[in-house]
C-alpha cells in the first residue's frame, strides 16, 4: 500500500475511498490477473502505441475494471476517453441481441461524436457496437420494436435521450444499462441555463437495472458533482490528477 502511495504522489494521482485498487503502471499488466483483459481489447489499447498509461488511466482503469463507482477528475487532453470506454468495453466483452447495456453521455454534440469515435476504434474486432444519435426522428428505425436490438453502447447528449424516452411509446430502453457513464460531467451538473440536472435525473431513473456502473468524468473538481456522487453512490472511488481545486 505505501509504495502504491509513492507511485500516486508520483504521477500526482490522489484518491478518496476505501481500499482503493492499485494503480497500473503499463498497459500490458491488464492481460494478467486480475484483469485479465479481453485479449483483443488489449491489442486495440496497444495498438494506439501509447509508450505508458497517462495518470487518469493508470488510477481510473483498476477503479472501474473491479467495479466500482467513480469520480475522476483529470485535465484536459489527458486521456480520460480511454478510461472510461476500456472497462466498458471490458465488461460488456461481446455483442448481444437484448438491448443497450451502455450509456455514455456528455454536453454537447461534438464531444458525443468525438468518444463515438474513439468507441468504435475500441471495438474493432470485438463484436460490440456502438450508436451516436445523429437524428432523433430515425430513432424508431434504429431502436424501435419493429428493429431488432441493434446496439449495446449509446453515445449521446441528455436533451436526445430524453426526448427518445418521453415518446409513447418511448423509442430507448435502457432497462438493462449496466454502465452509465457521464463525460464532462462538471459541464452536465452545472447550475444556470442548459441546465441538464433535470434530463440527467430522468435518464438515470431509466437506467434501473440493479448492477449498474456508474462513472463520472470531468476536467475540474466541483461541488455539484461530488455532491451527487456521494449521495448516490456506495463505495464511491475519487481519483483526483495534479492539485485539488475544491
Ligand atoms: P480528455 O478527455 O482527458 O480531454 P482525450 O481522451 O480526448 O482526453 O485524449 C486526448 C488525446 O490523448 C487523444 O488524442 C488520445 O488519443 C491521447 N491519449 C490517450 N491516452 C494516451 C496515452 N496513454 N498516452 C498518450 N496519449 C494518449
Ligand atoms: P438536430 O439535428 O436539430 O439536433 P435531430 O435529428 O436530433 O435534429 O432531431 C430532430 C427533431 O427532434 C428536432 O427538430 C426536434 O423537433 C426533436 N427534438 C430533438 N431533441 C429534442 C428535445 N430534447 N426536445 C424536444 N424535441 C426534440
Ligand atoms: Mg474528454
């Protein structure tokens, strides 16, 4: 535990929660115990060529990989699309006709595109795939209960998966989400006009399966964000990059 210590203070990683996983030091110490990581995951991961995981990932990947809530705050730039969508991916491992098992989302459009994207490098080969709403109206096309269940990851923005949930029927399920996942989270709680709380109350009430995952992701620390977390989540990790600012 001490030198998992030294190895944080290091790479200025600090943490909050009980028995915190051990940090990685190198991509490659996922395909052993007691990772075990889908091997070809694993050589999506490596083929990126990444000389070593940035801090967010060295932390954020043993926290969400065993399991456990997040809240991780790291900069901008410093990799926090790969911490996220690897345990995902990890523990989805392959495609499955019953419906959304993920769902990430974040603040606008572009940024949902953009981890979209990155999503389907990810997954090459594995069989999983992945959605980014680009026209709410083709929807019912896409997930309605005419189409087969298509997808099992979601990347999108709250205003559309709301709107998709309020139709009657309603166009998502997401009964079965395991992995909820919000990216610039600071962004989406944030007070003031845009306020997405309320859309992100009614996503997260959609989202009833028992087991689910629950990450958040942002550049800075913020009270909202914590808040939330702390009261909604048991065995909640906080991973925290460079200075604290709150
Ligand atoms: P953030 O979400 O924290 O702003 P991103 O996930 O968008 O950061 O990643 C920023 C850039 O860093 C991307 O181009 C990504 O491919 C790259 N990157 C991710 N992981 C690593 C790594 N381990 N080493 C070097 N570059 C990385
Ligand atoms: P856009 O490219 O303008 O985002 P979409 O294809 O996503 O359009 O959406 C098509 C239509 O669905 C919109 O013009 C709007 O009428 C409706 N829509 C999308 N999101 C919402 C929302 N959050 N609330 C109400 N209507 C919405
Ligand atoms: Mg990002």
């Amino acid at each position: 535990e001490e030198q998992n210590n030294i190895f944080r203070k290091q790479h200025n990683i600090s943490v909050l929660g009980k028995h915190v996983p051990a940090p990685i030091e190198s991509f490659s110490e996922l395909s052993s115990e007691p990772y075990k990581l889908l091997p070809r995951l694993l050589q999506n991961l490596l083929n990126y060529g990444f000389a070593e995981p940035t801090p967010i990932q060295m932390q954020a990947l043993p926290v969400l990989l065993a399991n456990r809530p997040l809240m991780a705050c790291a900069p901008t730039g410093s990799g926090k699309t790969l911490a996220f969508l690897t345990p995902i991916i990890n523990g989805l491992r392959t495609h499955k006709t019953s419906g959304l098992r993920a769902l990430v989302l974040a603040p606008t459009r572009e940024l949902a595109q953009q981890i979209y994207r990155e999503c389907v490098e990810l997954t090459r080969e594995t069989g999983l795939r992945t959605h980014f709403i680009s026209k709410v109206s083709e929807a019912r096309h896409h997930y309605g209960p005419e189409c087969k269940q298509k997808y099992d990851i979601l990347v999108s923005t709250p205003n559309r998966v709301r709107f998709l949930l309020q139709q009657q029927p309603p166009l998502l399920d997401l009964k079965r989400i395991e992995w909820f996942v919000l990216d610039e989270a600071d962004r989406l709680m944030e007070e003031g006009q845009n306020n997405f709380k309320e859309q992100l109350d009614d996503i997260y009430g959609s989202c009833t399966h028992p087991q689910k995952r629950v990450a958040f992701f942002s550049a800075t620390y913020t009270v909202p964000v914590a808040k939330w977390a702390l009261r909604n989540l048991k065995n909640l990790v906080r991973v925290t990059i460079g200075v604290q600012n709150s």
